[in-house]
C-alpha cells in the first residue's frame, strides 16, 4: 500500500510540474519548405527570385512566426471554454517550538492523560481539484473573438509583409536588369568604334586615313571601356542588393549566375486601364488594409470584453484532496471531497474597470481614424501609380520610334563616312544619339515595367502575380 501510496504521490506531482508548461515544447511543431536550389541555376528570372525572397528573406520569416504566434493565442482563448484541473502534491517537515510543543502536549494530555505528540512531524497532502467557469459576462467570447481578430491581423500583416518583399525585389531586380543593358549598350559601343579604329589604322598604314581620324576613335573606344567599368560596378552592387532582399548567404550570389535579358514590351503592358476599378479592387484586396479592419475589429471585441467586468461570474468547483501525518501511506479515511458553485460580483475597485473600458473606447475610435487615413492614402497612391503608368506607355511609344529612326541614321552616316560624303563630327554625333537612344529607351521600358508592377502592389495584386507563377 506504502508503494502505492509514493506512486500516486509521485505521479500527481509530475503531472503538476509537466501541466505547468515545462513539457510545452513537445507542443511545438514546425514544417520544412521546399528551398529552390541554386546550385544549377545559372539564369535567374523575376518569378525565381521572387520565389527565393519568400522562402529565404528573414524579415518575411518572421511574419510567418508571428502568425504561427496569433495561432497559439487563439488556443489559448479557446482553452477557456474548458474546465480547469489540478492536481496538487505536498510534503511539509514540522519542529514545533518548545512554547508551541508544550501547549499542543498539554491540549493533548487533557483528553488523555497518557498521550504524547510527534515532534519533528512530517505532513504529506495530495488532491485534485477541478474548476469551470459557467458565466462571465460573455468575456470569454469576446475574448475568443478578439483572438480570432488578431490572427487573421497577423496573417493581413504577412500577406502585406509578402506585398512589399516582392515590390523590393522587382525594384531592385529591373534596377540590376537595366545595369546589365547598360553593360550591353557600352560593349555594343566599344566594338563599334573599336571596329573603326582598326579602319582607319588600315587606311592611315595605306596613306589614305588621317591620324586625326584614328586617334578620334581610339579616344571613344577608352569612352566606352570607362562607362562598360561604371556599368559592370553598378551591375554588381544592384546584385549586392538582390542577393541581400532574397535572404542569400553572405548577400552574395555565384559567381555563374546572371539575369535574364530585359524582353520588349509587349501589347498588354500598353494597354489603358481603369482607374476606378482598380480602386476599388484595392479598397477591397490591399492587406494592409484587411490588416486595420481586423484591428478595428479587434478593438470592437476588446470593448464588449472590458464591459463583461461589469457582470457577476459563476462557477463550478470540485475537490478530492487528502492529508497524512508521517507516512504516505494513503486510505481512503484520508480522503475528503467537496463540491460547490461560487458567484462573484466586484462591487468596487478604484474605479479600475470603467477606466479600462475607456481606455479600450478610445483605441477603438483610434483605430477607427486610422482606418479612414488608410483608405484615404491608397485612393491617393492608386491616383499616382496610374498617372505614372500612363506616362511611361506614352514615352516608351515616342522613344521606341525614335530609338529605330536614330539606328537608321547612324547607319546611313556610317556608310555616308565610309564613302567619303560625310564628317567625322557627324559620325560622332549620330554613334553618340543612338547610344542615348538605346539607354533612355532601356531605361523607359524599365520604368514601364517598374509602373505595372508598382500598380500591383498598390492595389494588392502582386502577390496574385507571383501565385500565378507558382502554379
């Protein structure tokens, strides 16, 4: 019975000290996501990159925790609707003092004159007890239903975490995509003119080039050489920089990888849009502001939940506790129970409660202001994006015609000069506005395609883009 006795004692006190949340962690279960591996990538498109920044960047890893967070507070809330059970174990070691022990023997010898008292004396209690809240002013829904808010704000605020990783990832991908054209431009430069330079060396070894015209073009092959060097140095901080948004080690890429080459536009991207509906596409999909509503709904929650202090609570409680004096040796004469409902009603506290419930009033009508600002600053922005959109098409349409007239004419001058029927000067001058042509018409279609996907990301649609190329 004595071994009995200790297991049950034993046990009961384990179960206490795991139930106190030491033995939470077995509770905590996380998933590995599939990572896109780099080791063969050679080429790195927008959609991989935006795929990579989702699964590596450690700023949108800790949205996903904090939702993984509002999930547990929502258990957490739940937990409430269940009744509670304790089980309690204890052990005590008692040496009374010489006034007490001398009091005790005396009380004890009057009811036997032959009676003696333990001293020191070990005391052991062991029970469970379970209590269940029935009613408190409906603070127990409120609080689940502030709970479900602040989850679904939290999982608003990863899905807009998500929105401006990708809008950072676009920048700064067109950004490096436009240092690679630049690259391209200044070699497409550096041949042309190196090209010549050979030209005319042969000429002026035949007796029939001028040394002004070979040192002409010697001079503007070391001008493309100079802006190939800033091109490639621009080119590898832009990298610098994406390697860092997209979460890489060390905010390096391999050596091998490059971008893909920066495409024409096509007939979609020139397309006139709608500037009301796209409005009210954001009012209704922008998280952020999915994100303020739950908040706000929230704060409606946190109200009703700070008037239900205002309400009795009502509850169960039951009991099955035992106490032993120097053994453990447990019987069932040790052994009491009891039962009863309590119903408590704070008549007063400083006035604490109705301080709380203001408090909670004004976050709500905070919350609520801050909303409207929200809405207010999206409109304003969708306005921008599109006049910004718009301003691009028309540019790129000009600077596209332009850029294929300038070509044209290059080419007429380089065989007008090859022929003997035009200037240097006017060589130099038609390379140099092609060149300008080529770069304000890269950097245009850039700016196009930064316009589109800056829209998307105003008005909430970015991160549709990029479930579209996952699937």
């Amino acid at each position: 019975m004595k071994a009995i006795s200790f297991f049950l004692f034993f046990l009961i006190f384990s179960i206490s000290i795991c139930a106190s949340g030491l033995c939470a962690s077995d509770a905590i279960k996380t998933a590995e996501e599939e990572k896109t591996d780099l080791t063969n990538l050679k080429i790195l498109d927008l959609k991989t990159a935006g795929k990579i920044a989702l699964e590596k960047n450690p700023s949108f890893e800790a949205a996903f925790m904090r939702v993984q967070q509002a999930k547990e507070m929502l258990n957490q809330a739940r937990a409430t609707y269940w009744p509670r059970l304790d089980a309690s174990a204890s052990f005590s070691h008692t040496t009374l003092s010489q006034n007490a022990y001398n009091t005790n023997l005396a009380y004890a010898k009057l009811l036997n004159p032959s009676a003696t008292i333990d001293d020191p004396e070990n005391y052991y209690n062991t029970g469970i007890r379970a209590t269940w809240i029935l009613f408190n002013g409906f603070e127990r829904y409120y609080y689940n239903q502030a709970a479900r808010f602040g989850k679904k704000q939290s999982e608003f605020a990863k899905d807009d975490m998500k929105r401006l990783l990708l809008s950072s990832v676009v920048e700064i991908y067109f950004s490096a995509q436009l240092a690679l054209e630049s690259i391209k431009i200044s070699e497409a430069d550096k041949t042309f003119n190196q090209k010549l330079y050979e030209e005319a060396k042969a000429r002026s070894r035949q007796g029939a080039g001028s040394l002004s015209d070979e040192m002409n073009f010697e001079i503007r092959v070391i001008a493309a050489e100079l802006k190939l060097l800033k091109a490639k140095k621009l080119f590898r901080a832009s990298m610098f920089g994406l390697a860092a948004v997209l979460g890489m080690p060390n905010a390096i890429f391999p050596e091998s990888l490059t971008l893909s080459n920066l495409q024409s536009e096509t007939d979609e991207e020139l397309e006139p849009v709608n500037i009301q509906d796209l409005i009210n596409f954001a009012l209704l999909n922008r998280s952020d502001i999915m994100q303020s509503e739950s908040l706000l709904n929230a704060a409606m929650a946190e109200v009703k939940m700070k008037r239900a202090k205002f309400y009795p609570s009502v509850g169960l409680s039951a009991a099955y506790e035992g106490t032993r004096t120097n053994d453990m040796a447990f019987e069932n004469d040790d052994f009491g129970n009891s039962a009863g409902v309590n119903v408590t009603y704070n008549l007063f506290s400083g006035g604490s409660d109705r301080a709380r419930l203001g408090e909670a009033i004004s976050r709500q009508k905070e919350v609520t202001k801050m909303l409207e600002a929200l809405r207010l600053d999206v409109i304003s922005d969708v306005r921008t994006s599109v006049e910004t959109l718009l301003l691009a098409q028309k540019e790129l349409v000009l600077l596209r015609s332009s850029a294929v007239l300038v070509k044209k004419n290059r080419d007429l001058v380089e065989m007008e000069y090859a022929a003997g029927q035009s200037s240097l000067v006017r060589l130099n001058e038609a390379q140099r506005d092609m060149i300008t042509a080529q770069s304000r018409l890269a950097l245009s279609l850039v700016t196009l395609r930064k316009a589109w996907f800056d829209l998307e990301a105003t008005i909430g649609k970015i991160s549709e883009r990029y479930d579209e190329w996952q699937g």
